[in-house]
C-alpha cells in the first residue's frame, strides 16, 4: 500500500482484506473500469474525463469516503505527471524538431537509397523504429505515411508489405521502450529501473518487431493486396525547405538519449557503488529529464541550424510541439490517479492476495490484466496505467531485472488486438484506404502478434535471469 500523506485513503497499514472484502473491491474495480469503458465507448467521453469520473465510482463502490477518494486521486495525478510530464514534453520537442528540420526525412531518404527488393520490408522496419524512439506513436504514423505510400507507389510494392514493417516498428516502440508516455509511467509506478527496463526492452523488441514487421507483412500482403492511395500521399516537411541536417548529426541526435540512459545503467550494474564518483556523474547525465533534455539543446545545433532556423524561430517550434500532448498529459496524469486510487482503496493488496492464492504469475498476471482493459477502452496508454496500479504490490518484492519484466509485460499486454475503439485503429484505416475488415486482417492482426511475442520473451526471460 502506498502512503500518500496524513490524508491517506487508512492511517495504518491496511488489515489483511476478508473474502467479503475481496468481493466489494472486485465490484468496485469492474465497475470503475466498467463506468470508464462505457464514457469512452458509448458517450465518446474524452479518456481525462472518465478516467476521473471512473476513479471517483471506483471509490463510492469500495465504501470510500469521497473526500478521501478525491484527495487519492489528486496525489496520484500530481506524482504521475511530476514524474513524467516534462519527458513527455521534452521527447515531444525533440520529435516535432526531426520532423520540422528535414531530419526524418533525410534519415528515410538516406536508408531507402541504399535498400531496394527483398530488403526494403527490412529497411521500413528500422526506419520506424529509429524514428519511433522520441516519437508519440501517432506523430510517427504522420510522419512515415508519406514515406510508406511513396515506396510502395514508385517501387510497385504491396502497400501492406511495406505499410505493416513501418507500423510494428512504431507500436513496438510505442509499448515497450521508453521514454514512450506508457513505459514511463509503468516505470513509475512499479518502482522499476528505467535503464534495465530500456535495455530489457530493446531486447525484446528486436524479435518481436521481425516477427510482427517483414515476417508477417508477407502473409498481410496475400490477405489484403491493396494499392497506394493517391489522395494520401501529403506533402513532406522538407519540401518546404533549402538544406536540411546530415543523416551522422539527426542519427546522434536521435540515438543519444537512449546511449545516455543505457550507459547509466551499466555503470550501475558494473560498479554498484552509489558513493562512487564515476557512478553519481553517470547517474545525473543518464537520468530521463537529462537525457532528454541534452538531446533537445543538441539538436538545437544539430537539426534546427543546418535546417536554416533562426533563434527566433526556435520558441514557436517548442510552443507548437507542446500544444497537442496537453490532452496526453491529462490521460497519463488521470491514469495515475486512477491508479492511486486503485492502490488506496485496497485493490492493490487485494490483487496481491489472489495472485497468490491462484498461483498465477505476477508476469503473466499483468500481461492478463493490460490486455483486458485494452480491449475493453482501446487505449494503449490507459491500460498501461491502469494495470500498472493494480499489478504495483507484485513488483514490492522483485528483483530489479523482474520489476522491469513486469514493467514489458504490462506494455506487451496493452498492445492486444486494436479495434473499433481504438483511434490508432481508425488512423491506420484512413490513411492506408482500408475497410473495417481489410484492416483488422493486417493492422489487428499485427498488433496481436506484437502484443502475444513480446509477452512470449517477457515470460522467457523471466526464466534465465
């Protein structure tokens, strides 16, 4: 259980819950995700609203004094967004740099010159997943369409051949590395490693994103052979633009933040002395908020002055980068009340209980759980913090490698089969010009594969390390 303050949902540590009381709390859950599912789904809520309106249910059916629901709820939101909200910002800056700079496209041109035939699935799949690093996966869809649709027109591919390797390598991305708002706040509330957790999480991406990228996109293309659609293919951001910055200085620029957190982590494995001098520097500068943040004054110099921006023109960019993720930023912080409100409330400890009454592994439990709500709300990001409450007492007495196994697994299970109510769902059908049916054959399909493989290596490792 988590202390919050004196205002604290119970003063004392809380008594072992009763079968009466695992009951209530099971209500109480269902209904709170239950009340969140139908405002997202049938009165198309935005997700910050009934995220809120779902945690104060959750309480009310618990039996909770409201006033100590809402005081929960504001914690959770607060230590959430403390936690995270300025990487989401300053991974949002860095991405809406590479995208006005010329620097995406000039990593994309320069890959796809030297890719062609049989290689070129192959060269989709490492360009979304070197772009999709500092990019929100919906920013990344935008980014990549034109590229995605201009190779598969002029090279006469199968849009799904080329389109599906593009896509698994933004989601994998998306769910299991950080500094991605769902890792991040997953991180936070299980107490993980963020840099274990980077590394465990590249590791499993690799496969993953093979398996679910070039592999699959075969058997998408003889299912749904469809062509480019003309009237989607959009002007590029470079277009626009005289010069833009070299593939060497965008790629380091890009790759610094994760060279910087996995050198971090590391240092910690090798020296384990929080006294050590080496250790502490490599502690600051392989921080998130540092991280990010030195790769965002880099590409000050690297993308944005070659690309020809004026210093005047630096601060429109950041205040154009910083409006759309407001709405994320409600949704994470929400979650994390919810979340806070899950813990509080007992949920937490109850769940621990009947993991261990059940014999279920915590892995596999929170694996479970995140694919529940992500069919039920959709979202990737709300079943990450949703599930992240609830599976955070299993994380208490892991090892550092395991909490960042949970940490993958809860990002895995988020992935599950996207759908009707899930506004990826919708971006990938729009942009690509498919039916319902045509894309839940490929994109559905797609996520599926992500969601069950990455889970797979998650169970895998958690045997042999």
């Amino acid at each position: 259980m988590t202390r919050l303050s004196v205002e604290m949902l119970a003063a004392d540590a809380p008594e072992p819950i009763t079968s009466a009381g695992h009951a209530q709390l099971g209500i109480a859950v269902l209904a709170g995700i239950a009340v969140i599912v139908l405002l997202i789904t049938k009165f198309k809520l935005h997700a910050f609203l009934a995220l809120t309106i779902g945690s104060l249910a959750l309480g009310a059916f618990a039996g909770a004094p409201l006033d100590k629901v809402i005081t929960s709820f504001s914690a959770g939101l607060g230590s959430t967004v403390a936690g995270v909200g300025v990487l989401i910002a300053l991974g949002a800056i860095l991405g809406k740099m590479l995208a006005d700079s010329g620097g995406a496209d000039e990593i994309v041109d320069t890959i796809l010159a030297k890719a062609g035939g049989r290689s070129m699935p192959w060269a989709m799949v490492l360009i979304a997943s070197v772009i999709g690093l500092p990019l929100f996966f919906e920013v990344g869809v935008v980014l990549l369409i034109p590229v995605v649709l201009m190779v598969a027109k002029r090279g006469n591919y199968s849009l799904m051949r080329i389109g599906i390797p593009a896509l698994a390598g933004l989601s994998v991305m998306h769910g299991l590395v950080p500094p991605h708002p769902g890792p991040l706040v997953a991180i936070d509330a299980v107490g993980a490693n963020l840099g274990v957790t980077l590394a465990l999480g590249v590791l499993i991406a690799i496969p993953t994103v093979i398996i679910a990228g070039p592999v699959f996109s075969k058997y998408a293309a003889r299912w749904v052979d469809v062509p480019a659609p003309d009237r989607m293919i959009p002007q590029r951001a470079s277009e626009d633009l005289e010069k833009r910055p070299g593939f060497g200085p965008t790629l380091f620029t890009i790759l610094l933040p994760v060279v910087l957190m996995l050198a971090k982590a590391l240092v910690d494995i090798v020296i384990d002395d929080p006294e050590n001098t080496v250790q502490r520097v490599f502690d600051v500068i392989g921080s998130p908020l540092i991280a990010l943040l030195a790769a965002v004054l880099v590409g000050i110099f690297t993308l944005l002055r070659p690309a020809g921006f004026s210093k005047e023109r630096v601060s429109p960019l950041v205040e154009k980068s910083l409006a759309p993720i407001a709405g994320i930023l409600l949704i994470v912080g929400a979650g994390g009340g919810f979340k806070q409100t899950l813990i509080d409330t007992g949920v937490g400890q109850m769940v621990l209980e009947i993991s261990e009454d059940w014999s279920i592994p915590a892995l596999l439990l929170a694996w479970l759980i995140a694919v529940a709500i992500r069919l039920a709300t959709g979202s990737a990001t709300v079943a990450t913090v949703s599930a992240a409450g609830l599976v955070a007492p299993l994380a208490a007495d892991m090892s550092t490698t395991h909490a960042a196994l949970l940490v993958l697994a809860i990002g895995a299970g988020s992935l599950f089969f996207s759908h009707v109510n899930d506004a990826g769902f919708w971006l990938v059908k729009e942009y690509f010009g498919l039916t319902v049916g045509q894309n839940i054959k490929t994109w559905s399909v797609m996520e599926t594969i992500i969601s069950v493989v990455a889970g797979a290596l998650v169970l895998l490792l958690s045997l042999v390390i």
